[in-house]
C-alpha cells in the first residue's frame, strides 16, 4: 500500500529486504533497500514496520556510486 509517490507507510508490507553492503556488523544503524521493483524502496532496519522512502532507479544509482566515491565525506 502506497500512501504517496515518495513512501510506503509500512514498510513490512515488502519482501527481499537486505542490508547495505557498507553496513556495519553491530546492528546499529543501517540502511535497507529491496529490488525488484520501478522505483529502490530504502528503511531504516531498526524500524522494518515503519515508511520505506521510494527513489527513482536512476536517482538511486546516482547516490550510491556518489558515496563509493567519496563525495559524501564524513
């Protein structure tokens, strides 16, 4: 169930969910993304009940190949 364009309210209501391979291994905070879908729906893994932001594919793709390469210093 999609509330907008931009988010999916629960989140859980998707499958496929996985960790973002620069996730840490202490369960903190983390970043979930599933495929398979026209847009990349992204979650917080401390809140899989909670909205899921939908970006665009391209937009997505955009972002993380911008933080492989180190334009978001920390």
């Amino acid at each position: 169930m999609v509330s907008d364009r931009h988010t999916i309210p629960d989140a859980s209501a998707l499958t496929g969910w996985r960790k973002s391979s620069h996730s840490g291994g202490s369960n903190g905070d983390c970043l979930e993304v599933t495929d398979g879908h026209t847009t990349v729906p992204v979650r917080d893994s401390k809140n899989p009940h909670g909205p899921a932001l939908l970006f665009p594919a391209g937009g997505w793709s955009s972002f993380v190949d911008a933080v492989k390469g180190g334009q978001f210093p920390v």
